[in-house]
C-alpha cells in the first residue's frame, strides 16, 4: 500500500529530500485533475496555464483517453516490438491519414523523436543525398529547445543546459533563429542534410518568427535537398489554432517530430512522421525502443487524436487566443509591468518589465497561485500563458481577471 501524503508540506520535503534537484517547482502539490482544473491536497482548485507544457491540450484527465487507456490495459500493455499487435498498425495508419504522410516511427519522449529524426536525416544525407561518411551537419537555431539528452543539447545554445555536460556531439552548424539570410547561407553547404527548427519557440519565451520565416525556410531546404524537420512537440496538436503550427503557412515538414499531446498527457508517446523515401532508409535493427508503439500508447494515441478532431480544439485554441492577447494587451496598456505579450491561439507569453535575473515573475507567478492559478516562468522574466484547449470563454475571462487583479495589485 503507497503511503498517502497529508500536507503540501510534508509532499515537497520528501521531494527536497528524496528527489534529484533538477526542477525547482512552484510550491503547490496536485494530486487531482479534471478539465482545465487541477487541485492541491488541500483541495485547493486551480486553472492550469501551463497545461503540462502543453501535454495536455484535451484536458485533464479526458474521460475518452482515459477509458481508452484502461479498456487497452485490461487486454495488453506491451509485447516489444520483437512481435506484432493487433493495435500499433491501426495507429499507424490512423496518424498517417491525419497528418498527411506515409509512414510514422513511434517512441516515448520527444527528447527520442528528435533524436530518430536526427538518425533518419544524417541517414538519408549519406544514402539519398550522397555527403561523405561522418560529415552531415543539421542547422540548428539559437535558443532552440528539442530536449535534453547530450546529442540534443549539442546543438543547444542555452549555457544552463550545457555547462558541465560536454564533450559534445558534433554535426550542429547553429544560426539565428527568425533569419532568412542566415539559412540562405548555412543550407547551401552541400554536406546540409537537414535543418532542425521549432515554428514557434515555446521554452525560450514564445518566440514567433515573422510571418513568411516557415515558407522560406521550406523553399530554401527544397531548393538545396535538405530535409526539414519541423520540432512540434510544443506548437502541435492544435496548441497554436491549428493542427500544426506549419499549418499557417502552408508549410509541410520533411520530418514532422510530435510528443506531448499526443497522449493528452496520459503516456509519454512521441512520433516522427515522414514519407517512405526518407523512413525507410532506417532498417531493422538500426533504431527502436522497448516501448515505442505499444499497444497501450497505439490505443491511447487514437483516442486523444479523436478528442482533438470531435472537440474542435484547434478551432477553440484560435478564438480563445485571440480574445486572451486582446485581453493581456489592454493590461499592457494599463500597467507598466507588461512590456509585450506574443504568440499563437493558446501559446502564449507575457515579458514582464525586469530583467532575467529578477524574482519579479517568480513573484507573480506565486501571486497567480495564490489566486487559483497555475504558470511559471521561463527564462527568468517571461510568463508562458498556455490552457488546456477545452477552455471556455467564461473561464478564460475568469483567468484574465485573475491575472489582470494580480499585476494591478503587484506590490514588490
Ligand atoms: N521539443 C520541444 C519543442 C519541447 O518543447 C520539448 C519539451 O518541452 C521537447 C522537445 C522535449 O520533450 P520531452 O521532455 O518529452 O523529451
């Protein structure tokens, strides 16, 4: 029997305790979930904006995924892949159709499908694209964020996720993000086989590129045979208002890297999707993972991709997130406290008027829980605004006027 814990207090100190130190939370212990509420022990309720870094996007606790997930664990959870199940092939198909491609490869974080897309591009650069043994380079953009292994922070600019972990894999050729002559120049190299960039930069405060940077970007990696791999572990899954935040425009990744939502934040199930000239150049016994595409994930993917499609998420995530800027921006107007507020449907970031190093959104943050409601701050000054996307206007309005309340009242 797991022993129950009776306090906030006594939950962190056995974290603190017990845990490696490589969070640092905001004081509050959840242990229930419904919707776009989440409650503490205390039974203090709350509205998720941080939606599990938009893992779940259907809500919490989805009551289809939920049921999809015990029905499947009652029959069969995980065979390896060393034999057939009747469920992964349907998923298969099903995630093909929905997005557009021939083949999909499933893992389990979206540290793991970025890094079998970094396998499949290098791959194909050798045996397509024809660049000599151990020299493909993939152009990554500063203040990326795809994860958090050593390959992956190779490519990372971000000092906090790479002091004390080299030495570093090389391979990474790293430009400005948001910069059209930058990839003008890096991807003419021939020995360019891919070009790895997120459609919005999520963990590094919401940067969203001008509009036009995507389609370049596409334009430019056909006109030179470089495969774009599109990282929408964060933007995808209706988070930005549309299926895909390529979607906008009109942009269709050679490699396209899901996670997170996939599961509506049930499993840890991530996806590369990719056509058969490129998939297939990976063979048996080049790449796998015990448990990527279990029957369990295969059933719970298919259940969360039908809430997305049944609820009209992406639909809801655009109107939604076009009255919460408003709403934020009439702030800004008000208050000193807000220098700008960016991004797409329901990923959004406030930049708070201090610098990186102040407590100040840390503060507010506190300031937000206090008043039943969940954020953190990224990178020192910036608060990502992100709700689960069954959200409602009622409840969005009641979240406005919480954070609104807290910023006009902020006292240092
Ligand atoms: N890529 C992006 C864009 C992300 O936002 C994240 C996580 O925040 C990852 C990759 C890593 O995913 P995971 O934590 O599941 O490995």
């Amino acid at each position: 029997m797991l022993s129950t814990i009776t306090s906030s207090q006594e939950a962190i100190e056995l974290e603190e305790k017990f845990g490696a130190h490589n969070y640092h939370p905001l004081p509050v212990v959840l242990n229930k979930g419904e919707g776009v509420y989440l409650w503490d022990v205390e039974g203090k309720r709350y509205f998720d904006f941080l939606s599990a870094y938009s893992a779940v996007n259907q809500g919490h606790c989805h009551p289809r995924i939920i049921n999809a997930l015990i029905e499947q664990a009652k029959e069969l959870t995980l065979t390896s892949r060393a034999f057939y199940n009747d469920k992964l092939g349907v998923a298969e198909k099903y995630v093909c159709e929905l997005f557009g491609y021939d083949k999909a490869l499933f893992m389990n974080s979206g540290a793991e499908a970025n890094e079998s897309a970094i396998k499949l591009a290098r791959k194909w650069g050798y045996t397509k694209k024809g660049i000599p043994d151990n020299e493909a380079v993939i152009v990554a953009v500063k203040k990326n964020f795809h994860g958090r292994t050593t390959t992956i922070i190779s490519a990372s600019t971000d000092s906090a996720a790479r002091k004390n972990f080299g030495p570093f894999m090389p391979g990474f050729e790293i430009i400005d993000y948001d910069d059209v002559l930058a990839l003008q120049k890096a991807l003419a190299n021939p020995r360019v086989c891919g070009l790895w960039i997120e459609p919005i930069q999520g963990e590094a405060g919401v940067y969203v590129p001008q509009e036009g940077y995507l389609k370049a970007a596409a334009d430019l990696c056909k006109k030179h045979n470089v495969l774009l791999m599109m990282d929408e572990i964060q933007t995808g899954i209706a988070r930005t208002g549309k299926m895909l935040a390529s979607d906008h425009e009109g942009v269709r990744p050679d490699l396209l890297i899901l996670g997170k939502a996939l599961s509506g934040g049930v499993l840890p199930i991530s996806l590369v999707l990719a056509d058969d000239e490129i998939m297939l150049v990976i063979k048996p016994g080049e790449h796998g993972s015990t448990f990527g595409g279990n029957p369990l994930a295969a059933a719970v993917v298919m259940a969360a991709m039908d809430v997305v499609k049944n609820e009209n998420l992406a639909e809801n995530a655009e109107r939604q997130g076009i009255v919460f800027r408003d709403r934020m921006n009439a702030i800004k107007e008000k208050s000193s406290m807000i220098t700008l507020v960016r991004g797409k449907g329901l990923l959004n970031a406030i930049v708070i008027n201090d610098s990186p190093q102040s407590e100040t959104a840390w503060n507010l943050c506190l300031k937000f829980a206090k008043n039943g409601l969940l954020a953190k701050p990224t990178h020192g000054n910036i608060i990502r605004l992100a709700p689960p996307l069954v959200i409602n206007e009622d409840q969005l309005h009641e979240c406005c006027d919480i954070i609104e309340d807290c910023i006009m009242n902020y006292k240092k």
